[in-house]
C-alpha cells in the first residue's frame, strides 16, 4: 500500500477544508475518519443504502461511491451542514415532529437527500418524494412518517 | 407476584407526542453510533471469513499476515481464552463461542475463521487475503428436508439431542418437543370439516441499515471496555466475559446509540474478536465494522422452515381441532425461534383440542437470530392461510368466525398458560368496523387485479430486568438513567411514564443510558419489553422519589409523613393549608438531608400479550406478476400508548417488514449452499416508492399487570402481514401461493395455471 497520498482541497458545509489522502479512499471514509465528520453513516459501501448521501456541487451522491480525491475544488455538504446559528433547518424540525426517524442512522441520508429536493422543487407531490427518496432506505418507519415531514417541510420553508 | 391495576382515563403526560430527548443529536449528525467511536491510538481489525457452506479446516497459516507491513495481530479460535479448556465449556456457550470464530469446521459460508488487527481497515483487509487456510469441503445442508434426509451429512458431530425427552445422536433435528392439549389425534373424528395444508417459507434478514461493529480496549490491568452496536449491553458484557474467562466486574460496555435491531442484534459476533485483538496488538483499542455481505451471510437471519397445520371446525362455526408441525430452520446451531413459534401458532384462537409439534433443525445458513416476534410471522402465515381458506370453503364471514373463535381471557394458549385480561375481540370489532373493511378496493386500473385479504397475529411481549434510577436536581429537573438500549423513542417513552407519576412536564426529566457498571442490569431491548418493563421500573422509581421528598417536606413543615398527600406534582398537608411543588422543594432540600435519589429495580415475569390484524388490499398485474399494496390497515390492541407518534411508527414499521417478507424477501441459496443475494441490491427492501401509507388504528384494552396499561407495541404488527397478503393473492388469482416469498414469478404461476 506504499502510494502516495493525494492533496485534496476542498469545501466543506461552506468552509475551506485540506486533508491528504490515499488515492482509494472513499469520500465517506475521508468525511468520517479524515476530516472528522461522522454525521454521514456506512449502511452498505456499494451505494444501494442511501445512508451516506452528501451533496456535491448540488448533487445528491452516495459518499461511499465517490472517491474523496474527486472532491478537489469541489463543493460539499453533509448533515452537519443543514443546521446554522438560528436553528434547526425547516427538513430537521419537521422530522423530529412528524416522528421521521426511529433509530436515526438512516436520518442523516434522508435529510441530505430531501434538502436536495426541495432546493430545486420547492413544492414536490407526494408521489415525487417518494419516486426522490427511493434511493435511500429506512427500515424502521415505513417512510410514511417521513414523507409527512418533507411536506411539511416545504410548506413551512 | 401480579399487581392489578386499575385503567385510569385521564393522563396529562401519557398519550401526547413531546418531541424525544435524542432527537436533536439525531437530525444534526451528532449521535454517537458504535462505528463512530474514537479513541487514541484506535486501529483496525477485519475478519476473515468461510467460502463454503459446509467444510472441516484442515490447517490455518497466518505466517504471511503476521508478516505484513501494518498488522498488529492475526487470531484464530485457539487464541479464544475459554477455548483452551474445551472439555469443560457449558454446550451452549461452546456453541456461541464457535460461531463467533469456527472450530474445526465451518457451517456456513460467512463463518469466521481468523480476524487480524492492522493500523487500517485497509491492511486489515489486504491482510486477511493473506491467510491461508486449508479445508475439506463437505456437503452442505440446505433446508429443512435435507437435514432430515437419510444419510444427510451432520453439522454437529458431537450433539446430544433432545427428541421428546430422550437423547438422539448423529441428527440434525437438533430438538423435538410437543405441546398438547385436549386430544387433537381423536377429536379431528369429531371435526366436520378438516382442512390440511403444507408450507414453506426461506430465510430473511432483518436487514438493519447500520452493520455490526464493536469497538473494544482490552487494558494492561485486564479491563475490558466495549462499545458495540446492540439491542443490549449487558448480554454483549455477559456473553464477551464468558468466552474471555473474565469476571463480568472487569468488563464495561459502553453505550452507543444502535442504528436499527428489530431482534438481530441480540446476539454477540464481534465484541470477543476485537478485545483478543486489542489485547494481542499491545493493548490498543481496536475496531471493528462487519461489511454488508458479511452480515447478510454471518449474521442474524430469521429461520425460514416447514410448516404443516391441520384444522378441524364444526358446522357450527367452532374450531374444534388444531394440529401443527413446526420445522423451522435454526441455522448452523441450535436456537431457532422454535419455542416461541410453537405457542403463537394456535394462539389466537380458543381450541379445545391441540397438537403442536415442533423441530429446531440444523442446516448450513448462519445461525438464525430474532426478528420481531421471533417464530410468530412464519407459524401465522401457514395458520391464517388455513383459516381463510375454511371460511372461503364454509362460506363464513372471516372477521366474525374468528370473533367466535378468538382467545380471551381464561383462554388456554397450546402451551397451557391461560390468559389474563387481553383485548383480541376488542381488535377483531375495531377491524370488523373499520373504514377499510367497510369500503370496496379501490380498482382505478382495469387491466390490473385487486384483491383483500385479511389475517391475525399474536406476541406474547416480555418483562424481564429493568432498572431506573432517579435524581431530584437543586434546579427541580429530574435526571433519569436507565439501562435500555434506545432504538426508537424509548428515552421519552419512559421518561413520559415518570413525568406522569410525578406530576411534570416530559421536558423537565433528562435520561441518559450510561455503561454497564452505572446502572443496574437492564435486560436486552428486545421482546417490545422497554416501554413496559424500563417504564415500570420508571414508575416505581418516582413512587420511591415521591416518599423521599414527602419526608423532606415532613422535616420542612415540621408535619408527620402521613399527614402529607401528593398530587400532580404538589405535596399538600392533611391538617394546614401548606402546599409546594417539586420545583420549590428542590431548592429547600439539601439541609433536609442531602440530595434526594431513588432507584427501582424491577424483574416482571409477565407481559401483556398483544393481539393485531392486518387488511390488506393489492394490485397485481397479471402480465408481469408485479405486486402492490395499495392499501394497508394495521389495528393493534397496544393496551396503552404511551408515545402514541413512536407506538403507531413501530406498527407501520413492523407492517412494512412483514409486507416486505411476504413480496419480496428471501435468502436465495445456491446449490453450494452460499447466499447469492448479499447486497441491498439483490435482496430487495420495501423502498418509499413501494409503500402506500399504512394506516393504523390502536385499540387501548389496558394490560392490568402495567401502571398504565402497556402490553408493548413492537413485534405484533409483523405477524399479520404474510397471511394478509397470500389471502390477498388468493382473493384477486383464486389461487393461494404457499410459500415465501410470494414473487411475481410465482404469482404468474398461479394466474397461469388457475
């Protein structure tokens, strides 16, 4: 594994970020073990999960499946970044009062996810939320329950 | 000993929807999960696994891995501590602790075989590749039928089993018992319609999104600390002291929050492998996260099996007999969810005469784990199946025939125990009256067709262990600590049961789970056990808070204990006008004698069983065989709902399990024995784009064995679905599929050939 390690700048949540990293490493794996980011979570490291959904230059990818040195120059954000000085994004404040989440390991996924929605389509149906978050999987609410809260979301924002 | 209580009406607390405690570290990517734990110096250890099913290791070389630039250690099951005293290990924990590292022989494809411990994940890996081990390869075991074979190939060589009571040896049918009741055999003469069916169901997953992982640090003075991924913390500190030959008092497991269970992570894989690796690398605290297809293939399925249920009614409408065969397939060592299946299969249902046979077979797929209502889905699949089917035949209304029939209080389950007060016909006649059942199915595409069907489930729930203690801060809050893993809402729905015993508001109790050597043992989150159990614990816990600050009121007033009441919060004296809430008694109490503490242990022996139905309406295209629920009634008797938002998120969460398990789900096994769809790819989950919304509706009849009424809410919901829908198939094909899962593929079977 003698490689050599590569120099990634980057932004991340609106903050310049640097950090080295091996050529394999995935954009997960930098976010959690590199840059200390452990809101973005590994359900299954081949993108079927949805459980490490970031947005990358205003595209919603699966972080396991995107190697951390594609991020040089590039724009990041993570769950971490959704909340600000004031308070709870619209997307987290409606989970927690629509009961959205139940373990919560899936959250952080779907909110990066639905934020990605609703930046570009303000006012989704019901049906495109569901056609939009049927990459990310919840086994515990039935999405029901989420699909409530990034309506409410939308209505509230 | 059983206290009855009364069901009170009125609650301030109970039954309102606070936004939980965790819920702010949840949306905001704080929460620490087991994967997130750092500590200094933290390396990593990998897992080598088993390619075959079914093999005798000749030999294991690790020399090469040891070798390797980055590794800290390479161990085998030798390096086990109990392992160097075979002869003298409890069976049980033997086979627990060869299923975490094999023995001599491997018995499924997944199996660990060596783990290695590196200054990476990545050399971990690339280090594992490194090991050579040598096998045999034997014929593998692959369901029910084959274990039971002539001559089939045995997993367990040295099994000593029990076959109604005497000891077999050279089987897979790792036990043999039988519930009895009345004269099933003789009484089916007296039966004036019988009807007899055969199925058969394969393995699934519970398929939580956050894999196992354990983090362990085994130290230079012998103290184990862990944090893993589980439904309970205290089993993983038992269990990893057992196989390390440690005293418990020298392991601490430590709390993380866990990212889904639903009874699969009940069992212990990683926290023994990575503590030898973190005493074998020099005492650096390692990690470990087992990659999807390793828990897919190495942990928790539930057991798929074979079940034949005979049924016997009257003209009258009485079932007058029932008899079961249970095979269930209990994995690579013995422990499916037999036990319980047998007694949930018949026990909705008053029958005078009853035969349940059960077998715990041995076949080459990981050892079978909980999943939610452990044995119920499958037993009830096959039963509600027969009893659609004789209602169809007798041509009798399937909601009322089951009315006539349903368990009650006195009824006998097969098991023998007769039932305190339990609320089935109650959920029968809020299924009888819902809107669902009383509109049409919803047709809107004439080239597709609809059908409903209808099914019942049963859980016993569970009590067990809890422990709860309670701290009256100087600023009137409440701190509160417990021992139950949290893995949806349970914080606050305990929390809410000890503002409502001391006349708060939610908002002013603060939980915390801490490690096992701060709390007292708090069994396994598991069995819908936490809200019933933990929440009584809670509840004593703030009566015994109560009588504590009544005698501090007593020494502020200058007034005698008895002469002091308390109500919603107040403490009021009999004989003066005196009157003060918590929150002024907490600033006045230290000169009282300190600060005031209770803590309340509790061990229920007994649950309130919990009784549900599923209604369900699909859509079938009879081109492709492609199969939705396009509407879904989930009715539940919850006894009481505490948290009614999380109660009603854990029966439209079980509902969409049990659909997910009857449509989609399944282990599919090659001829080798191995699993060929290990990735969320391949084994296909309900997504949002395959649920319509589930609705629910919660019958309240109280347990009287609970405070406040709780039977425990989240395994029922899973029953029901399986029948519901194979009695949907039935109702829009005219045929029944009888096994599962119920694929497009076997739907088109049944359209095709009527």
């Amino acid at each position: 594994m003698a490689t050599d390690k590569i120099h990634v700048k980057t932004t991340i949540n609106g903050r310049p970020e640097e950090f080295l990293t091996d050529p394999y490493v995935s954009l997960l794996d930098a976010l959690r073990e590199i840059v200390g980011l452990t809101g973005s979570k590994e359900g299954c490291l081949d993108g079927n999960c949805g459980a490490c959904t970031v947005n990358v230059n205003g595209r919603i990818v699966d972080s396991c499946l995107v190697l951390a040195a594609e991020v040089d120059g590039q724009k990041v954000e993570t769950v971490e970044g959704m909340a600000s000085a004031d308070g709870l994004h619209p997307l987290q404040q409606a989970f927690l009062e629509e009961a959205a989440l139940q373990c919560g390991i899936c959250t952080p996924g779907f909110l990066v996810a639905s934020k990605g929605l609703l930046d570009n389509e303000p006012n989704p149906s019901e049906g495109r939320i569901r056609h939009w978050l049927a990459g990310n999987l919840c086994r515990c609410t039935g999405y029901e329950n989420i699909i409530k809260a990034v309506k409410k979301a939308a209505e509230n924002s | 000993m059983t206290i009855n209580f009364e069901s009170k009406k009125k609650y301030n607390v109970i039954g309102t929807n606070p936004i939980r405690h965790d819920g702010y570290d949840k949306v905001t990517g704080r929460a620490i999960y087991g994967a997130d734990v750092k500590l200094p110096g933290l390396i990593w250890g990998e897992v080598l696994r088993s390619p075959y099913a079914h093999a005798r290791i000749k030999s294991i070389d690790t020399s090469k891995a040891e070798k390797m630039d980055g590794v800290f250690a390479v161990i085998t099951s030798k390096d086990i501590p109990i392992n160097k005293n075979r002869s003298g290990i409890d069976v049980n924990l033997k086979r627990d602790v060869d299923n975490i590292l094999a023995y001599e022989k491997v018995l499924y494809k997944g199996h660990p075989v060596a783990a290695v411990s590196a200054a990476d994940r990545n050399t971990a890996k690339e280090a594992c590749k490194l090991i050579e081990v040598k096998y045999e390869i034997l014929e593998p075991v692959k369901n029910v039928d084959e274990a039971i074979a002539k001559n089939a190939p045995i997993l367990l060589e040295d099994i000593e089993a029990d076959h109604l009571g005497k000891t077999v040896n050279n089987t897979n049918i790792a036990k043999h018992f039988r519930h009895e009741l009345g004269d099933a055999n003789n009484e089916f003469k007296n039966s004036d319609y019988i009807l007899e069916k055969e199925f058969n169901l394969q393995m699934v997953h519970q398929g939580y999104i956050e894999p196992h992982n354990a983090t362990a640090h085994w130290d230079e003075n012998d103290h184990l600390s862990l944090w893993s991924s589980t439904q309970g913390m205290f089993a993983v500190r038992d269990l990893t002291a057992g196989f390390l030959d440690l005293p418990i008092s020298k392991v601490t497991s430590n709390y993380v929050e866990i990212g889904g269970g639903f009874g699969g992570k009940t069992k212990v894989y990683l926290p023994p492998v990575a503590a030898i690796l973190s005493k074998k690398s020099g005492h650096k605290p390692v990690k470990i996260i087992m990659d999807r297809i390793s828990v897919f293939q190495g942990s928790g399925p539930a057991p798929g099996g074979k079940i034949i249920v005979k049924i016997g009614v009257t003209n009258e409408g009485k079932i007058n007999s029932g008899a079961v065969d249970i095979k269930l397939e209990a994995g690579a060592y013995p422990g499916s969810a037999i036990p319980a299946a047998a007694v949930c299969c018949l026990a909705c249902y008053n029958i005078p005469n009853i035969r349940v046979d059960a077998y715990d077979v041995l076949v080459n797929k990981p050892k079978s784990a909980a999943y939610r209502a452990p044995g119920s889905p499958q037993v009830s699949f096959a039963v509600e199946s027969v009893i659609d089917e004789i209602c169809e035949k007798m041509t009798w209304d399937k909601i009322d025939f089951r009315i006539a029939n349903a368990s009650k209080e006195g009824t006998r389950k097969p098991d023998g125990v007769l039932y305190h007060k339990i609320g089935f016909i109650e959920t029968l006649e809020a299924a009888k009256n819902s809107d669902h059942w009383n509109s049409k199915i919803d047709k809107k595409d004439k080239n597709k067709i609809y059908g409903r069907g209808i099914a019942c489930g049963y859980w016993h729930n569970g009590g067990n262990r809890s422990t709860v203690d309670l701290i009256l801060q100087d600023d009137g809050n409440i701190a509160l600590n417990e021992g139950s893993a949290d893995i949806g809402g349970t914080r606050t729905s305990i929390s809410m049961q000890v503002a409502e015993t001391l006349g708060m508001p939610v908002e002013s109790i603060h939980p915390s789970i801490p490690d096992t050597d701060k709390i007292g043992f708090t069994a396994t989150t598991g069995g819908s056990r936490t809200t019933y159990a933990t929440g009584y614990a809670g509840w004593e816990a703030a009566n015994k808070l109560i009588e504590e600050m009544k005698k501090r009121v007593s020494i502020l007033w200058e007034e005698p204990e008895e002469e002091i009441d308390f109500a919603d919060g107040n403490f009021y004296s009999k004989k003066s006008d005196l009157k003060m809430n918590i929150e002024e008694l907490a600033t006045k109490i230290n000169p009282t004698g300190g600060p005031v503490t209770s803590t309340a242990s509790v061990n229920l022996s007994a649950a309130g069983n919990g009784f549900g139905i599923g209604i369900c309406d699909l859509e079938i295209d009879p081109h492709t065989g492609k199969t939705d629920v396009i509407r879904y009634t989930a009715v539940q008797d919850v006894g009481k709902a505490i948290y009614p938002q999380y109660a009603e998120g854990q029966i439209r969460g079980g509902a969409v399990q049990g659909i997910g398990w009857a449509l989609n789900e399944e282990y599919y096994i090659e001829k080798d024995g191995t699993m060929a769809n290990t990735s969320f790819l391949d084994y296909r989950m309900p997504t949002a784009l395959d649920m319509p919304n589930i609705d629910v509706i919660m019958v309240e009849v109280a347990n009287p064995l609970h405070p406040f009424g709780v039977r425990g809410v989240g395994e029922v919901p899973i029953v029901p679905p399986l029948a519901a829908v194979g009695n949907a198939i039935k109702d829009a094909t005219g045929s029944r599929i009888y096994s599962t899962p119920m694929k497009p593929r076997k739907i088109l079977e049944v359209i095709d050939n009527g």
